[in-house]
C-alpha cells in the first residue's frame, strides 16, 4: 500500500482576494487622490495612483515569487536571526541618519523616495519571532534547556519562551517609539501579544516573563522622565490627538483650537453625508483640501462621502472575507513557525485595517494609520505585500493538506 500525497498548489482564492483588493484600492486612490495629485505635480491628478503603481508592480512580483518559495526556508536559523539583527539595525539607522519630516525622523530617502524602514522591521520582527520560537521547540524535544529543579525550570520556560524572544521584539519597538512613531509601535506591540499568544507558550512563563519585563520597563521609563523631564516634548503630537478626540467628543474643557479639530471634523462631516449611496465616484467635495492629505489617513471617509453606506459596507466586507481566508490558512498549519508566520502577518494587516477605520469612525483617536492596500504610501504597499505573499507560502507549503483531497492510498 503506497500513499501519495496530493502536490501542494496556489490558495487561489486567497490569491484572487489579493487582486481584488489591490484593483480596488487603486481605485479608490485614483478617486480620493485627483485633487492633492493635481496641486502636487505640474497639474498631473494621476501623480499618486503613478507612484503607487510602481509601488504596486513591486509588491505583487514579490509576493508571487515569495509564495512559490517553501516556508521551511524561513524558518532557517541564519534566515531569521538576520531577519532580527536588519530590523534592530534600521531601527538604530533611522534615528541616527534618517530624513526628518514634521519633527519625526521616520524616513530614509532613496533618490525620490521616501523609505520608512519601521515597515521593514514589521516584517522582519514577525519571521524571527516564528523561527526563534521553532528553534526552541524543537531544541526542547531533542531534550535541551533542562534546568537542575522545578523553580529553575519555571524561570528557564520564561526566559528562552517569553522575556528574551518578547524582550528582543520589544527593543526595536521602543526604538521606533522613540522616532517618534507611536502607531507604528502600538501595531508591533499588537502583533508581537498575538503571535506570543498563538505559539503555545505556558501560563506560567507568561506570567514569570511578563511581570519580569513590566517591571524592567517600569525601571527604564523612570530613568528615561528623571533624565528628561521634558520628555512631553517628543510625544507631543500624541497628547495633541488625545486633546483633539476628547474635544471632537464633546469634552468643552479641553483647549484646542478650530484649526487642530479641522482634520477630524471635516473628515467626520464626509463620511456621514455620503448617505446610503454616497454623492458618486469622483464626487467628493471634502477631497478638495477640507480634509489634508485625503490619500492617507481619512481615504475611507472620502470613499464613504462617494459611495456611501454601500459602498464602505462592501470595503469592509471584502476585508472580512479576506480575515476569514487568513483564517483558515492558520487553522491548517502543520508546524509552529508555519503557525506565528500566518498569524503574525494576518495580525500585521487586520490590524492596521480595523485602527483605521476605528479612527475614521471616531471610536479611538486619530493614530496616523493608514489602510492596507488602499490608502497611498509606497513602502507600506511593497511590505504590506511581502507579508501578503508569506501568508501564500504558508497556505501552499506550510498547511496540513486536506483530508478530502490532501492524499490518494494506492
């Protein structure tokens, strides 16, 4: 009796829903972007879906190819502890010779671009987390990092299971934090609870590791404030948002000023008179600088104003279906690595998606996040992508096959 095992192939519906959604967004660019693209670049209203498309090209050849790739090749040691050492390396290069754009240093400029190495390092932070956690798994099977006694063990689960591999993934977070780039912080510090959460490690090293992290932070932030009491100063645009949503609320006691709240009431005011069928594509009035810089941020709102209920209802159901195949792929997952990879670039993408539409809807305040595959920013575009495509990997190399149609008894 001989068993064959089906060959692996293509997610094809996760494969479509990619192009459904890239076709999509650039749709909706092209629309929301004409007005700003117009003013920016010798009267061209096609200048952003332009770069965006380079952009686009990029990260739909790299996704394709890194799909093909088999997902063991990730996982390998030299792989991701480069993977680790590049994003520690960026986050360092960034603050020390990174362009500075609106007082934060975020950007290094190649040529005409601008590239914000923090989307790098979101990637590279989640492929060595997976394969650090795969390597301690199988280093434990095999019968290594055993401890002498029962307490000892417990305090060896944390270290090699929680403080150093979280501890490590949390240093260059901080390191983005202090760029400043608070969104970009919340979403790796998201990401990093979530793949932790799915990689099987013990209550107790959670509980051991985390206290013993909080407490090291607590220590750090103290010596951090007493050094520089005017530590405000670097997050200052993180208070103005706290002071601009409470005031947008309704709190009459905060003290900000009409032109702060401009951004957030007129993106507001957009998306609710876009009604149920929304004013038309191509129709918005709020794009024609009511609402700054409409290709980022606030794309949804102005989508909103133009295609209305129905039209954001179907954006956010094209999202839903999207989480739902992400799903499905990490449920078939047949290794550890293959597990965090597809969770952690899910997490990477779904999260980004509800922050956004959380601060368009006015439910958090304003975070700079833009919104997958649809707001303008080619560096998010091309990882964005790159994550996508190691998603594909996982679906066509790192998944249990199915058991209807995974393998033939001869």
């Amino acid at each position: 009796m001989t068993k064959i095992t089906a060959e692996r192939k293509t997610n094809i519906p996760l494969l479509l829903m990619m192009f459904v959604i890239i076709m999509f967004g650039l749709v909706i660019l092209y629309s929301v972007s004409g007005p700003a693209g117009y003013a920016k670049s010798v009267h061209d209203s096609a200048y952003y879906l332009k770069r965006q498309i380079i952009w686009t090209v990029v990260g739909i050849i790299s996704a394709i190819v890194i799909s093909f790739l088999p997902v063991n090749l990730f996982k390998h040691p030299v792989i991701f502890m480069s993977a680790y050492f590049v994003s520690l390396g960026l986050a360092i290069a960034v603050k020390l010779f990174g362009t500075e754009l609106n007082g934060a240093r975020r950007w290094i400029m190649i040529g005409t671009y601008e590239l914000q190495p923090s989307e790098i390092c979101k990637i590279g932070l989640i492929v060595a987390l997976a394969g650090y956690r795969e390597y301690i798994v199988k280093l434990r099977a095999k019968g290594g990092l055993k401890a002498s006694s029962g307490k000892r063990q417990a305090w060896n689960h944390a270290f090699f299971d929680f403080i150093l591999p979280v501890g490590g993934c949390l240093l260059v977070d901080i390191l983005i934090l202090f760029e400043p780039h608070f969104s970009c912080f919340l979403i790796i510090g998201f990401v990093i609870f979530i793949c932790t959460l799915n990689s099987g490690t013990g209550i107790r090293a959670w509980f051991l590791g985390g206290l013993t992290l909080l407490l090291v932070g607590i220590i750090f932030a103290s010596a951090y404030i007493a050094v520089n009491p005017n530590f405000r100063r670097n997050f200052a645009h993180v208070y103005q948002r706290l002071n601009i949503f409470a005031a947008t609320s309704g709190d009459e006691d905060v003290e900000v000023t009409e032109d702060e709240t401009r951004q957030v009431t007129n993106a507001h005011n957009a998306l609710g008179s876009g009604g149920m069928w929304g004013r038309g594509i191509g129709s918005s009035r709020a794009k024609y600088n009511y609402v700054s810089e409409a290709q980022n941020d606030y794309i949804f709102s102005i989508y909103v104003e133009e295609t209305g209920f129905v039209g954001g209802a179907i954006l956010i159901f094209i999202y839903a279906i999207m989480f739902a195949l992400f799903v499905q792929v990490i449920l078939r997952t047949n290794t550890v690595f293959s597990r965090m990879l597809a969770t952690g670039c899910s997490s990477l993408i779904m999260i980004q998606v509800i922050l956004n539409l959380a601060v368009e809807l006015q439910v958090v305040p304003s975070t700079g996040v833009t919104l997958p595959f649809v707001s303008y920013g080619g560096t998010a575009q091309l990882f964005l992508l790159v994550a996508y495509g190691l998603i594909l990997s996982v679906s066509r190399s790192g998944t249990a096959p199915d058991p209807k149609k995974g393998s033939v008894t001869t």
